[in-house]
C-alpha cells in the first residue's frame, strides 16, 4: 500500500480483486465509499497528482494474476474508482472556493461598510494582506455595464496591478457592479495606475478616489467619498476620468445646508422661470459660461449658438435676475446658485 496515502485507498484492492474474478462494475456503494475518499483527501490538503500515483502504484502492487482473470474488469474498475474519487476531490475543492468566497466576499461588506468589530476585522483583513493600522484610500471605477470578479474587466485590472506592484497590501474587488481598490494611503501611484486601468478596461468609464483614512473605519470613509463623488459627477455631469473627494470638497459643503442653498437657488435663479421657453436654456448658459472660464466665445460653441445668441442671452439673465454673470460681485453668487441647481436638480424638481 502507499505509504502515507493508505487511509485514502482503503478498499481499493478488494475491488481490483473482485473485479478481476466477476468483470463486474462497481455498485452505487462503492462509487459513494470513493467520492467519500476523495472529498476528505481534499480536505487533508493533499494535491490529486499524487494520490493518482498512489492508486497507479496500489494497482500495480495488487494487480490479479492467474487464468480467469478479467483484465478488461480490472481496468474498467481502477478506471470508475479513480473517477469517483477524483469528482469526490474536485467536490470538496468546488466547496472550499465557495466558502473562501463567500468568507471574502463577507469580510469586504464589512470592511467597506464598516461593520462588525473593529479589532476582529483588523485581524482579519491580515488574511488578505491589508493592515489596518495604517492609512488606506480607496478607487472605485464604473463602467457602461456591472462587473463580478469573475468577468473579464476585473480579471485584466488585477493581472495589470500584480505585474506593476506585486501584492503590496492592495485588495481589488468588485462592489455593486463596479471595481474597487483598497491600497495603503501613501502608495498614490497604485491608485492612480488602478485608475489608468480601469479607465481601459472598462471602455472609457470613470474613476473616483477618495481620501487616505486610518483604521478600519477609514476604509469605509474613503469608499463613501469615492462613491459620493461618482454621484456628484453623475448629478453636475462632470467628464474628468478621475475625480478626486479631495478636489470635490466644496460640494458637499455647499448642500451640507439644503435648506439655504434651495433658498439661494429660488432667490437668484427662480426670476429665470418667467423667460420664453422656461429656466433650463439660461440655466444651460449660465452652466457654459462658468464651465468655459466667463469665456463667452467658448461658451457660445459649447452650446452652438453665435457669439451674438449667447450674448443675447446673458443680457435676458442679467435683466430677469438683476444680476450680471459678467459682474466679480454677482458673478460669485450666480455660479454658486448654479451649482446649487444642478445638485438640487432645479427646475425639474421645484422647492
């Protein structure tokens, strides 16, 4: 018997045997004894090569000789045993992926969301080679269509992270269809290469980043930046590939207040609602003017009027509002007006 594998083998060469003597095939029994084998084998750790060489070797040391002997049942029973035993195996290897998968997958709800216990999850974010004593930031990437881990998008960021960085404490993962990095606070340049390939991968989507935060609970504060910033993008409809929380900052102060900030959009931009056709083409103005540097010229292609319209149409704002766009003094209060109203979603939404 081979050693170190006997426990494994138990049984094998009575069926040989038996075989041998009848031509018989293995019953539904003896198939389950196999797999039953082969899961705990799998379990035991030990690699399938070489519990295939055991089976091999036990059936050469056990081989029936003599007249009456049924090579072709000894050959198709050493054939369904091995079968058996090896599906047994790949069973339980199936189970253990889908438990470290499942463990995985568990530990980055946690991780991103902030729950379970702090110090339990510092202990098991070491599993995955992330400390949590120290600062990390987190990227997240979307693209035209939702991601698993398992589709080709994700598969390519990591191959490319891996071959520029080796492991290096990053974690990628995907969260809600999109793509997700979690790397240490001052490796800036993993980010930003995670952002370049995600940029690819995902056929021009766009990536946001949010800022190095300590702890465990500093995962989660990033991730909530990243994602608040793919939102702010979405809702000021900004084109940059990469959005930083950090540059972003001013937003999320501006609506911390809704109340005043509906109140300024009302006072500075509701006269609007009296013009021909409605708010939304000044809106629209004003939004290519700030967006374009108050460069009128720029501003008028941007929205593929003549100088003249747009000028036209500035004129209309500052006689509707009493306000002037080209003014430093009204300026301010415009633009941020305008912010407000693309956060708030003015006009369609009315306050």
């Amino acid at each position: 018997m081979s050693e170190g594998y006997g426990k494994y083998l138990d049984g094998y060469a009575g069926l040989l045997g038996d075989a041998s003597a009848t031509g018989r095939r293995l019953t539904r029994e003896e198939l389950d004894s196999r797999r039953a084998l082969g899961e705990k084998a799998a379990e035991a750790g030990i690699g399938l090569r070489a519990l295939v060489a055991a089976h091999m070797a036990e059936a050469r040391a056990n081989w029936p000789t003599g007249n009456g002997v049924c090579v072709d049942g000894v050959l198709a029973a050493a054939a369904q045993a091995m079968d058996a035993f090896a599906e047994g195996y790949e069973r339980a290897q199936r189970h253990a992926v889908r438990q470290e998968e499942a463990a995985r997958r568990e530990f980055i709800d946690d991780l991103l969301y902030g729950r379970s216990d702090l110090g339990r999850l510092a202990q098991r974010a070491e599993r995955y080679g992330l400390r949590l004593s120290y600062e990390h930031a987190v990227a997240v990437a979307r693209g035209t269509t939702a991601y698993d881990e398992g589709d080709p998008a994700p598969r390519e960021v990591e191959r490319a992270l891996i071959s520029r960085f080796g492991d290096r404490s990053i974690l990628l993962t995907t969260k809600d269809g999109r793509l997700v990095c979690i790397a240490p606070g001052d490796q800036n340049e993993v980010l930003a290469y995670f952002a370049k390939q995600a940029f690819a991968a995902t056929g021009g989507g766009q990536v946001a980043i949010g800022r190095p935060q300590p702890g465990a609970a500093g995962v989660a504060h990033s991730y909530e930046e990243a994602l608040n910033a793919l939102e702010l993008a979405e809702r000021l409809e900004l084109d940059e590939p990469v959005l930083r929380a950090a540059d972003l900052l001013v937003y999320p102060v501006l609506t911390r207040d809704r109340q005043a900030m509906a109140d300024l959009v009302h006072s500075a931009l509701g006269p609007l609602r009296q013009a021909r056709g409605g708010a939304q083409p000044l809106l629209d103005t004003l939004t290519a003017y700030f967006d374009s540097g108050c460069v009128s010229a720029e501003a008028a292609r941007r929205l593929s009027l003549s100088v003249r319209a747009f000028t036209y149409r500035l004129e209309r704002i500052h006689k509707l509002t009493g306000a002037d766009p080209s003014d430093p003094v009204h300026r301010y209060t415009l633009q941020t007006a305008v912010i407000g109203a693309r956060l708030l979603d003015w006009p369609a939404e009315s306050f």
